[in-house]
C-alpha cells in the first residue's frame, strides 16, 4: 500500500489544482464573434478581479484566434480573463453543458 502513497497524492494535487482552476471561471453567454478582429463580445457575470462587480456585456481579446472557432453567439461559456497588454484578454474558454 505504501507505494501507492505517492501516485495517490498526485493525483488529489491535480484534481485540488483543478477545482481551484474551475473557481476562478466566469459564467457568459457569446452575443458576438468577430474572428479577423481576434475579439468577441460576452456578457458576463460579476467578475471580482476586474472590480465589475455586475455582469454587463464587453469585448474582449482573445489570448489564441482558434478559440474563437469553437463558440458562436448564443452559446453559454465559462470563461477565464486577464488583463494583457491593458485589454482585457480571454485566456481559456469552454462551453458550458447543455442540461
Ligand atoms: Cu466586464
């Protein structure tokens, strides 16, 4: 059993990494995707680390251009973002389960 130990605390790293990483995520729905201009306009929900303590909906950057060939308007994401350069950047950015 002892030599499970670390294989075991590895794994719960990765997943404590992973919860905190999903934490940090911001609810949004894609009202607009303007692929040539790498921007694409969300409206969010508060985001505590940009002092927008209401959602409202903005443009943002996005961090990879073929991030934006995976969502279109209307699709409800979960999304993190930085300020890069001083313009707000999206970084990562999943769609949200249909349920
Ligand atoms: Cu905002």
């Amino acid at each position: 059993m002892r030599k499970a130990t670390p294989v075991l605390a590895t794994a719960f790293g990765v997943v404590a990494f992973s919860f905190a990483a999903m934490a940090q995520m911001v609810d949004g729905e894609v009202t607009k995707v303007d692929e040539s201009a790498g921007k694409i306009t969300v409206k969010h929900g508060p985001i505590k680390k940009f002092d927008m303590d209401t959602g409202m909906t903005m443009v943002f950057r996005a961090s990879d251009p073929a991030m934006l060939k995976q969502v279109k308007p209307g699709d409800k994401i979960k999304f993190e973002a930085d300020k890069v350069s001083g313009q707000f950047t999206i970084t990562k950015i999943e769609k949200q389960k249909k349920k």
